[in-house]
C-alpha cells in the first residue's frame, strides 16, 4: 500500500507531464497555465486513496484522477471570472493573463477534457462512473447558483447554507471518494460510506474555511483575513450571527454589511468584534467537530482494515486542524 505522499508524488508527476498537442494553441495554453499552478490535488488524491484501499496498481486509474483535478480547475477558472480575482495561488489568474472570452472557452475546453479523461476508465465501470460525475457536475453548478442568490439576501438560514456547501464543495471530494471505490471492485456498501466520508469531511473542510478566514493567522494562512467580511460573503459565521445577535447587534451588523464606503480594516475589526460578542466561533468550532465525527464514523464502517485506512483518517485530521 501507498503512503499519502507517495500518491500525492504520482498524481503530481502525472498531470505535470500532461501536454496538450491540439490546435490552436491559444486555446489549450490557459489550461497547461491553470494545471501548473498547483493546488493541493485533494481531489485526484482521495480518488487514489480510495482506489488503494483494495487494489495497489494505482496507475490504472491516473486518467480518472486526472479527469477530476482538470474539472475542479475548470471550476475554480470560471469562479475566479464570476468573482472578478485577480490572482489565485499567487498568481495571476487566466482573465487576467489573457482575457475574460479565453478564461470562458478555455474554461469550457477543460470540462469537456475533464470528461474525456473520465471515461478513459474500464467499460464494466463507465455508465456508473459518468452518471456519478454527470450528477455531481450538475450539483455543482446549483451549488454555485445557491451561493450567488445568497449575496443579496440577508436571510440565508444554517440549513440553505450547509445545503450549498454540501452542493459546492462537499460533492466532488465524496464523487472522487466513490469513483475510486468503484473502480477498484469495492462493494457497493463500502462505495457508498466513501462518498458519505466525503460529503461529511467537506462540510467540515468548508466550515474550517470560514473560521481561518476570519481567526486564521494571516503569516500561516497565505492571504488576508477577512475577505469573507469585506465582500459580504454568507458564512456560517455571519448567518448565526445575524441569528443570535440581540437588536442592537443586528444593527450594528446591518450597518457594516450595508456600508456602501468604509475602510477595510475597521470594518473586518468591527465585525470580527461582534462575532466574538455573539458568541459565533464557538458554534463554528462544534459543527465542525459533529460533521468530523460523522466522516470519521462513515469511514469507521468501510470493510477494510483499520490499518488500510489509516492514511485516509490521518489526511481527515490533517484537514481539520490545518491553518492554511
């Protein structure tokens, strides 16, 4: 069996070593641009973590595990044009090196290589594979439109937010989980409490986000606090607090999240002050301790050995109790 780090080194050379020899070459060199810039490779690695559980010939499924990192960067592409960022992993992002018509076609290029990737899978596991990307493509996309109605409203509730982090992010870490359960043979049982391992961790990995976004220490954390309160952003954080605050709170948060002009620093203080008044980090901390327990319960109940899934429960705290 692999180590974590021995996969992660596979899955890194691998994609490293893609080359896209199709015309015109404007097309394709946004997308070796997007896939050079790194990222933790969560994804593709959850894919051959969980493959590994049954079967050591891991190379089988690299064009999968690859399909899934080209479509989480596909994401992220045309979320960094929704957003108007101007850098991603410290560096510039693709509208911003080229324009927002190459982010867009590029953006499209890399689902459709995504797919071909995907189904570059054995025949006995393609329908059950593809309908399983195909669904979580599509969940995604409800996510992102949840996420984007909630900007103007100030009325999200914890169950449409845990519903859009479910959607947005939590799908594609359970999908990857899945598919490499399935096409190492693994019961549909354990196929299964994979994915639910999956929806569970990344509810709490979101969760986590929130927190380090305003709690983080920005030396660790790689880029400023509070950029989820100067844009407004519906966190868990922000959605309790407007839940719990008395009257005068309510205001005083009503008044930052309408301030058409304000200096940045002061607001992320004020607001910052006020989740601390309310009490709001503490419940953070909980719900993400209740959806760890649940992912660890999930993987708890997968027919390996506890000694097999060793790796996949030591990256699941490394996730949780991560600063970056």
């Amino acid at each position: 069996m692999f180590t974590t780090n021995e996969l992660l080194e596979k899955i890194n050379r691998h994609i490293s070593e893609l080359k896209f020899t199709r015309q015109p070459e404007g097309l394709y060199e946004p997308v070796s641009y997007v896939l050079s810039l790194g990222g933790k490779r969560i994804r593709p690695l959850l894919m051959l973590m969980a493959y590994n559980l049954y079967k050591e010939d891991v190379e089988l499924i690299f064009s999968p595990a690859t399909g899934i990192e080209v479509y989480h960067n596909y994401t992220l592409l045309h979320d960094d044009l929704m957003d108007k960022a101007e850098m991603r992993r410290g560096k510039s992002t693709v509208h911003k090196v080229w324009n927002e018509n190459a982010a867009i076609l590029s953006g499209d290029a890399m689902l459709v290589l995504a797919y071909q990737f995907m189904a570059a899978c054995p025949s006995a596991s393609l329908k059950e594979v593809l309908d399983l990307f195909s669904m979580t493509a599509l969940e995604i996309c409800e996510g992102q439109q949840m996420d984007m109605e909630f900007e103007s409203r100030k009325d999200v509730s914890e169950a449409e937010y845990l519903e859009m982090i479910r959607l947005k992010t939590s799908v594609l870490l359970a999908c990857s989980l899945k598919i490499g359960a399935v096409l190492a043979g693994a019961s549909q049982e354990d196929a299964d409490r994979l994915y639910d391992f999956g929806i569970n961790l990344g509810v709490a990995f979101q969760l986590k986000d929130d927190l380090l976004d305003v709690y983080g220490n920005p030396e660790v954390f790689g880029k400023n606090i509070g950029g989820d309160i100067l844009c407004n952003k519906k966190t868990y954080l922000l959605i309790k607090a407007f839940e719990r605050a008395d009257e005068q709170q309510r205001r005083a948060l009503s008044f930052w999240i309408d301030a058409d002009t304000y200096v940045p620093e002061k607001k992320i203080t004020a607001v910052t002050a006020l989740y601390d008044e309310i009490g709001v980090k503490n419940l953070c901390e909980s719900l993400m301790e209740e959806y760890t327990f649940r992912a660890r319960a999930a993987l708890l109940s997968v027919a390996v050995s506890d000694e097999r899934k060793q790796a996949l429960k030591e990256l699941m705290e490394q996730l949780m109790f991560r600063e970056v």
